[in-house]
C-alpha cells in the first residue's frame, strides 16, 4: 500500500501542517513507517488506531517530543524538526491532567502565560475568557484535587489554550472518564472546535469517540496511516478489510469470483459490485455491514420474492439479543460462515435460536476485497 492515501475530501488550498515521509524507528521496530499526511487550517483530524499502531509516536513528533529518524513536519511551509516544543505554538492535552496541585483552577490555567512573561492585564482578560468558554468561572480559587475529573480535563483544556495556539494536540484526552462524561465533553469539545477555529489533531483508539468529534479521520496500523476520510465515507466504503473490520462491525463472506460481478459462495451463485480485473476462480471477500442485512423468516421469504439486485443465503438463526433500540440476530450459514444481521426494535425481529432463515442484502451496499490478511481481520476485530 502507498504511503500516501489520497482523501477526496481534500482541497487545493495550501495545507498548515504536512507529514513528509516521516519515520521513527526504536533500534530495528519501525514505530512510523514512512506517513504522508497533509492537515488543513481549522481541521478536527483524529488518529484513530489500537495500541501500538503509531498514532501517538505520530503526535509525539508533532508536539516535538520525538525527534524523526526521517521525514519533515511542515507548519505553513516551515520545518519544524529543529524546533523545540515551547516555540512551535502547538498547545498539548494529555490524558493525564498535568496540573499543578498546589496552585488554584486560575493559576494553573494562567501558568502558559505567565512563562511567556505576558503583562498581568491581559493575563487575567485571556484567563477570564477561559474560564467562561469551559464554564468553570465559580471554580476558579479551587485546587484540582477539589474538582472531578472532567472538571479538571477542562482546566487542562483551557490551559492549553489560553496562549492562543495554532494547532491543538490531544493525546486520549478523556480516556480516563466514565462513558456519560466523556460524551458530554465530546460534545463540548465539538462546539469548542466550532467556535474557536483552530486545528485540532485528536488521538484515540475509540472508533465511536473518532466518529462523534471529527471532520476527518486518519486509521493507523503497524505505523501506516490505512485509511483516512470523512466517517461517513471510510464507514460506508472502507478502503480495504481492515478498515472495514475496524471501524464497525462487518460480515465477511468468502467467494470465489466467477467473472466480473458474480461470485460463488457454498456452491451457490452470489451477484458482486463490478470488480475491476477480477479473474475466474480469484479468491475475494465481502463485506456487509449487520444493519445493511436483512434475516426473514421462510415464510416470510417465500411471501417476498427477491428483488432485483439483491443476494439471498439459507441461515440458521444462533441468537438474538435486545438491545433497547436495536436487536441483532447472529445466525450461521448452511457451509458455517458467521453472519450478524441488526433491525430497529420497532420493526420487530419475531425470529429465535433454531430458526432456518433467509439472508438478504443489496449488491450496492456490499463491498468487494481482492487483497486482505487474516491476521489483520482477526487484530481489528480484537481491537474494538
């Protein structure tokens, strides 16, 4: 795979930051293998991968705590290698809240500028402005250990962003947050973005976090950048199997191409999305997303003829499970192939453990992998 993953989304306009062929290696272990990224002005971009796929290395490099084995990071056209991080107008939120537990909510957030010798007068105008943007202001004379956790993430938020930085770095910020909470501060974090206009470069290895907070998303894996897109666009059409495994959940179906758009699958005929070059006999995998599936009954199926256009497989239904607004049915196929298939609660899914049922979904809503590894299906699929 190229190390540059061409994104659709991506404009002309003159990039702010740009990763050239950038690499950090420990002894023989490439930690960045060789990424090629361009970030624009104003962008809410979010490293997505599991643990040890190079996404904080990534950000490491950027906020100049990692020096490149090779490579360039460009802000505005300028090198920023030789840069040390306290002059690369780069402000860093850590996972850990860093804060100084002897000093108060506003010394703390005032600290960046009282280092940068800002006059005393607009230090307190730009700390006061932060206190109101993350609406801490009645808790400015605390000390952290009086606060709760997202209350402190604030302050760390805040802190970062009191000296007006260009680009925001954010390495797991609310990873140590109860789901309610981290939620809330996603939204919060959202509306921030949108107010305030500044770039900021997002790392988490939670694909739902990734898809609630950003405009784009980069997905790392053994130091390459895999996919990278809107998460609309990398969830609808994954890029490869990775992705597709990745960043929600999939069916996969192995088939045996029989010419361009139709392919084998247990001895029965499957219609394909035309596939380019595709040869007779070619392996190839197929990728249904659960919700794009639908599980009828026999009865029901025989009452429904197949649409045009539409693939059907015999299955026997394993389990189903509620899920308040959702249910999912996991069956298995009549050759063993696992499938799950997920309907709204409100359509109903009168459907148990034993029951024979038809499987069926759209050719258009199935993606078609001639290339794919095992290895990587099995660790994206282990990664949620």
């Amino acid at each position: 795979m190229s190390a540059v993953i061409k994104d659709s989304a991506q404009h002309s306009d003159q990039p702010l930051v740009s990763l050239r062929n950038l690499n950090k290696y420990y002894g023989e272990f490439a930690a960045v293998d060789d990424i090629s990224l361009d970030i624009k002005d104003g962008e809410f971009l979010t490293f997505l991968g599991s643990s040890g796929s190079g996404k904080s290395t990534t950000l490491s490099m950027l906020a100049g705590f990692e020096t490149p084995s090779s490579g360039e990071i460009l802000v505005n056209g300028q090198s920023l290698v030789n840069v040390p991080p306290h002059k690369r107008d780069i402000g860093m939120v850590f996972q850990r809240y860093s804060l100084f537990p002897h000093l108060s909510v506003r010394d703390n957030i005032a600290f960046p500028l009282s280092i940068r010798k800002l006059a005393p007068a607009e230090r307190e105008r730009r700390v006061d402005a932060m206190l109101k943007l993350v609406q801490l202001e009645q808790f400015a004379h605390r000390r952290p250990s009086q606060l709760s956790g997202g209350q402190q993430q604030r302050v760390a938020i805040a802190r970062a962003l009191v000296y007006e930085p260009r680009i925001l770095l954010m390495d797991e910020p609310l990873g140590a947050l109860d789901k309610k909470l981290r939620e809330d501060l996603q939204d919060e974090l959202r509306q921030l973005h949108r107010r305030l206009g500044i770039t900021i470069i997002y790392v988490t290895h939670d694909q739902e976090e990734a898809m609630r907070l950003s405009q784009r998303i980069a997905i790392f894996s053994h130091g390459k950048i895999v996919g990278l897109g809107s998460g609309y666009d990398l969830y609808q059409n994954p890029p490869n199997a990775f992705v597709a495994s990745f960043l929600g959940n999939s069916n996969f179906l192995k088939l045996k191409a029989q010419g361009n758009a139709v392919a084998s699958f247990e001895g029965q005929s499957l219609s394909i999305r035309l596939t380019a070059g595709l040869q007779t006999d070619q392996d190839v995998l197929l990728m249904v997303r659960p919700e794009k599936a639908l599980a009828l009954s026999v009865e029901q199926a025989s009452q429904e003829p197949l649409a045009a256009g539409w693939n059907e497989v015999s299955a026997k239904v394993v389990e189903v499970l509620f899920l308040g607004e959702s249910q999912t049915c996991s069956v298995v196929t009549s050759g063993g192939t696992s499938m799950t298939v997920k309907a709204l609660s409100a359509a109903g899914m009168p459907l148990k453990a034993g029951d024979p049922v038809r499987v069926r979904w759209a050719t258009a809503d199935a993606c078609v992998y001639t290339e794919w590894a095992e290895s990587d299906l099995n660790k994206a699929a282990g990664a949620h």
